[in-house]
C-alpha cells in the first residue's frame, strides 16, 4: 500500500486563527472571510466595552 487510495481535496492555505471563536468561523465556507473579521472585531469591541 505505498499509495493512498483517496486524495483530500487541496484548500488554499488558511491565516492562523486568532483564538478558537475565529477558527470555528473560517471553517464556514457560506462566510466570507473579511465579513468573519469585521464580525470577530466588533465582538471583540464588545468584550472590552467599545461599542
């Protein structure tokens, strides 16, 4: 058995993640991925009481 019998299919490289929250976003690919910052920023706001 020297090869593999399936190939998963290649996906473009993606950032390290920030923290676990932002991780769990990028892996939807319905989102994209400047909407999954901004949103990740303005929670991020919230959590320190910039709104």
């Amino acid at each position: 058995m020297s090869a593999p019998l399936f190939v998963l299919p290649a996906f473009p490289p993606s950032p390290p993640a920030e923290d676990a929250e932002d991780a769990e976003h990028a892996e939807t690919p319905s989102t994209p991925r400047h909407r999954v910052r901004q949103e990740h920023r303005e929670r991020q706001d919230e959590r320190e009481g910039r709104c």
